[in-house]
C-alpha cells in the first residue's frame, strides 16, 4: 500500500514507528536535538525496510504529534484526570519515561538556566548499525 502525504497512518504504520523510534541509539539520538533530518532520513529508511512507505517529513511530523498526545494524556494523568486516554500510550510511556530530565540551575545572577541530567550525544547522520 502507498503511504501518500495526506494519508493518515495505519496501525501497523505506527506501531514500525514506535518500535524504531524504542530503540536506544535513536531514542539518544532523538532527544534534546533541534536539528535531527538526518535521524529522521535514518528513521524513514529502517521503516522502508519494515514495509512503511513515508518519508522523513512525514516521520518527524508523526513522532512531534505522538510525543504531543503523549505529554498531554500524561499531564491529565498527573493532575487526577484519568479519562484522557490515547491508543499507543503505554508504548510511549516505555519509550519516553528515559529521556533525561532537563531541570533548572540557578546561575549567580539570580536567573536559571536548563541543565540536562545526562549528557548531550550528538546525532549521527551515517547510521550503519
């Protein structure tokens, strides 16, 4: 089947996505970078491997919404709103709960500024793993 721009994706669709995107490697990869077309090129080729036809747009576009509806369903969570609910929760909840924490340091000057907990890897375009 031909994945087209404006198709939405299919379950099988997201579930390549999100077993790509469990992995390690990428989930370091993937975190605290702003500038990740070459991850999600990367992303887009292993699901052409997986039978997905979409390109690294349309990736990164579903990972943004995913992760989106993940944060929103998880802060109802925490504030006692338990009726909100998204399909693929558990799985993003097993993907994203290690991502590290970015917390705020005071600085001298009295402002604060984000540190993250963990180290900053940086992304790799040239994945042959």
């Amino acid at each position: 089947m031909e994945s087209g721009a404006g198709k939405h994706w299919t379950e099988e669709e997201v579930k390549a996505l999100l077993s790509v995107w469990s992995e390690k490697n990428i989930r370091k990869q993937l975190h605290g970078t702003l500038r990740n077309k070459g991850i999600f090129i990367y992303i887009a080729k292993r699901l052409q491997e997986l039978g997905v036809c979409r390109d690294w747009k349309q990736c990164r576009a579903k990972y943004k919404n995913l992760k989106y509806e993940y944060r929103t369903v998880k802060y109802a969570h925490n504030s006692g709103d338990v009726t909100k609910t998204m399909k693929f929760f558990h799985d993003l909840d097993a993907i994203l709960r290690y991502e590290p924490v970015t917390q705020l340091a005071a600085e001298e000057n009295g402002r604060c500024c984000a540190t993250e907990a963990q180290p900053n890897t940086s992304p790799t375009t040239d994945s042959t793993q």
